[in-house]
C-alpha cells in the first residue's frame, strides 16, 4: 500500500479525462457515424457496427478517467490529512490480459471486495458453484449500480410544474432502470466462457505473441458493443456536462 497516486500520475489522469471528454463533447459523444442511441435497450447487429464500436470504445476510456480522477481527488483529500490510501484502478485498460484480470485484480477493487464478500464468496457457499456466483455476483453489481444511477440522476419536484410537466427538458431526465444491470450480465458471461475460449488455438497466439497493451485493448472492445448500458445515462443524463465545468475542455462554437 503507498500513499495514492503520484503528482505525475493523477496530473497525467486529469489531463487524459479533460482531452477525450474535449473531443467526445465537441462532437456531441458521437464523432462517428452511430445509430445506437445512448438510452436504447434495442439489441440489434448495430451494436456491432465500427461506429458504435469506435464511440463506445471512446466513452469506455471517458468513463475510466472520469472514475478514476473522482476516486483519486477522495483520496488525495484523505493523504492531505495523513491517511494512506490504495488505488482503486490499476490500469485496467492497458495492463489487463484476460476478463477474470480486468474484473477482479485492476477495475474498481473497493466495489470488487464489497461484492467479493457480500455476494460471490457467500454464493458459492450457498450453491456450491462457482461460474453460478460469478454470475450472480455481476448481476448484483448491475442493481447496486442501477441504484446509484438512480441517485444521481433524480428528478428533484422543483423541476416540475403544477402540472408534472417539466419546465426544462434539459434537466429531467428518465433514467431507465434494467440497462446497466444487462450490461454486467453481460460482462458475466464474457467471464464464463473466459476458460474455453482460452484454450482455442487463436486465442493462444494472441496471448502469447500480442503485447499486453493490445490484448487489453482488445479486452474493451469486447465490452464495447454495450458500453452504452452503463455509460450511455451519463452523457444523456448530463453528468459530463456538469464534469466539463471542472476540466480543461475545448468547446465548439455554437
């Protein structure tokens, strides 16, 4: 355990967060011809289209800065105090070789260890199946996030009239409760068939001679074609919006 992130590292994290969201922003989080909206729950060959691929693989590197530069700016609160800290990322997007890796050792460890010990360990106590908690465990995962989803963007009264009509459409929006719990069933099922696939001959060459930057890039874009699902509320729910207003971000003339 070490005292956070580096000066260098958290200063290389805020300017990485502040280009892309600059770039996503100025093309309204769709620089590429894409007809999957953020807030659908439509499950069509779109989704495996190079525009929803190419914009979903920008919103996943978005969500990661923005995740990781909230987390770290807590804990550099507490290390100013005399706290130690541990990171909760640990280059997932580059280091990470297989979906067990990217999931359990170097995405978000404080929400791995809640999940760990609350849901998977007793799980698989309870049912005496691993791949079954594993699974469990995602889906789990998907309703404790639609939850804060659901926190973040309540629609306070103040926003409507008399009437229940909104008085500014830019500002109520309906989350959608189910697509981000779809989106870790998802990645569950990426984890079970990790073993089998593993074993393909393709697949062994790929891990064996690729550098473990690519394969990990390859890791995300297998997640890609339902990045929205997670992701998609955020920039329809205005949260990035509201971010930009605490980075450096290029704006497009209006």
């Amino acid at each position: 355990m070490r005292l956070g992130r580096s000066f260098m590292e958290r200063l290389f994290n805020f300017a990485a967060l502040s280009l892309v969201l600059s770039i996503l922003s100025h093309y309204d989080f769709k620089p590429f011809e894409d007809t999957v909206d953020f807030t659908s729950r439509d499950i069509s060959q779109d989704l495996l289209s190079l525009g929803n691929l190419s914009n979903s693989y920008l919103l996943a590197l978005l969500l990661y800065f923005t995740l990781n530069n909230l987390f770290e700016l807590n804990a550099f609160g507490e290390n100013m105090k005399g706290f130690v800290t541990e990171p909760i990322f640990h280059s997932p997007l580059t280091h990470s070789k297989t979906p067990t890796e990217f999931w359990t050792k170097r995405w978000n460890h404080m929400t791995h260890r809640l999940l760990k010990g609350g849901i998977f360990e007793p799980a698989k106590l309870c049912f005496g199946d691993k791949k079954f908690a594993m699974f469990l465990t995602f889906v789990a995962s998907g309703l404790y996030h639609e939850y804060v989803w659901t926190t973040m963007f309540y629609n306070q009264k103040y926003r409507y009239d008399e009437n229940d009509a909104c008085t500014n459409e830019d500002s109520c929006y309906e989350f959608n409760f189910g697509r981000v719990t779809a989106f870790f069933a998802y990645a569950g099922i990426i984890m079970h068939f990790e073993r089998p696939v593993r074993k393909l001959a393709f697949v062994k060459w790929l891990s064996s001679h690729l550098p473990t930057l690519m394969v990990a890039q390859m890791l995300v874009c297998i997640h890609a074609p339902l990045v929205k699902l997670y992701g998609g509320d955020w920039v329809k729910g205005g949260f990035f919006d509201d971010l930009s207003i605490a980075t450096f971000t290029l704006r497009k003339n209006s």
